[in-house]
C-alpha cells in the first residue's frame, strides 16, 4: 500500500524488488492519479485524503511505503519540522501504520532535513514494535547526473509487536519519547546522525545499470534482508 503516492516511485521500486503487487494508492493530486491509473490499473484510489485512510477504507497490506511531504523539513524551506502543516501530515502516515499494523513500513524524505524529521519519524516506529534501519541514497547511486540525497528508513516488525497505549497520537519531547521506546521494550533508537550510506552493489563498470536490468539496486533489499534476521 502507498501513502502520498505522487507517481509512484516508491512503489514501482519494490515492485522491482519483487515486493509486489501495489494493491491501493493514496493521492489527492488529480494529474499524479491520472499517471498511477495508466500503470497501476488495478489499483484502489479510492481514497485521495491521507487523513480518510482507516482500516475500514483501506485493505490489510504486508507493506505500507510513501514519502511524506517534505517542504516543511526540507533544508530548503523555513524549518517548521513536523510541527508544520504539510510534513506534519507524517502523524497521519504514523497512525495508519498503527491501524493497519503492516509487516513492513517504508518511508522516504529529504537528506537535507534529516534533523528535523529522522529522529522523530524513528522514534514512533520503535514505539509501534518496530526494527528500523536509516539509509542514505542519491540519484546518483543509480548513475542519475545528479546528487538528489534521499533517506529511506526500512522497518520490520510483529503485526503483534508492543504498541504504547495513548502514544500513537501523542506529539512529547525526546525524551519523554526515548522513555516511550524503553517501556516499549525495542532496541535502542538511533538519531539522524546514524544513516548509513550504501554504494551501488553492481561492477563499477556497470555503475549506470539500473536495477530493472538485473542490478542488485543500492543495498536496500540487503538492509531490509538484514532487518528480518534480527531475533
């Protein structure tokens, strides 16, 4: 399933990697739902507003994946982080998540900003029982003529994992939040400083091959590999 879907990006990738097939979009640009219509046919775009999505409009999905809006804790923009109107829709992103208790979540967003949105964003997956891991990939990993940094975070975890009853929703400080992960029994957060950097895994020779041809992508799927054999 995928939040925020644009054109779906986020999407066409796992799909690539074998994580398909995309069963619902949300997205509420008309022109970006046109695009997803012509390639995902099949899709359900019922739901066009991030804040209508519950359990009882969207079906249970193994994955939830979307990149919230960014203008708010892009290096960018003004700097109002989560607190701002538009990346602040990330609350909504959590609660679905929470609701639907997908086995796996992926969420992307700008490396510029990562202070102002990573710490955070990992935080409430902890508190909902997840494992997370933070990857750092540019355009240029994948042979594009320029840099565009993005992080991915990847989270595992048990549809059964520990969930904080009254936190889902609740906005604390770092470390009412840390105490958060604590109680919650999950491993130890990692702050934004904590991405790791992946370089493209086919030859260098071969550096511009893209992996719908076979290449092995940017080490996501070995991070995602690695989430799933933590015990």
């Amino acid at each position: 399933g995928s939040l925020f879907s644009g054109i779906g990006g986020l999407e066409l990738g796992l799909e690539w990697a074998g994580l398909g097939p995309t069963v619902w979009q949300v997205e509420q640009d008309a022109f970006c739902r046109s695009v997803l219509a012509r390639h995902w046919p099949e899709a359900d775009r019922t739901i066009t507003d991030v804040r209508a999505a519950t359990t009882e409009s969207l079906r249970g999905v193994d994955i939830v994946c979307g990149g919230f809006p960014c203008q708010d804790v892009s290096g960018a923009g003004k700097g109002a982080g989560l607190a701002g109107a538009r990346s602040g829709l990330w609350y909504e992103f959590r609660r679905v998540v929470g609701e639907l208790r997908p086995r796996a979540v992926v969420v992307e967003n700008v490396a510029s900003g990562a202070k102002r949105w990573l710490c955070e964003v990992r935080t409430d997956l902890h508190a909902l029982g997840y494992r997370t891991r933070a990857v750092q990939v540019s355009a240029a990993d994948i042979g594009a003529p320029h840099r565009r940094e993005r992080i991915f975070v990847l989270a595992v975890g048990d549809s059964s994992g520990p969930r904080l009853e009254g936190r889902e929703s609740e906005r604390s400080d770092d470390g009412a939040q840390l105490q958060a992960v604590e109680r919650a029994s999950v491993e130890p957060l990692a702050d934004a400083d904590g991405v790791r950097q992946l370089q493209p895994s086919w030859p260098e020779s071969d550096e511009r091959r893209r992996p719908r041809d076979g290449g092995q992508g940017v080490g996501l799927a070995d991070a995602f590999g690695e989430l799933v054999r933590v015990e």
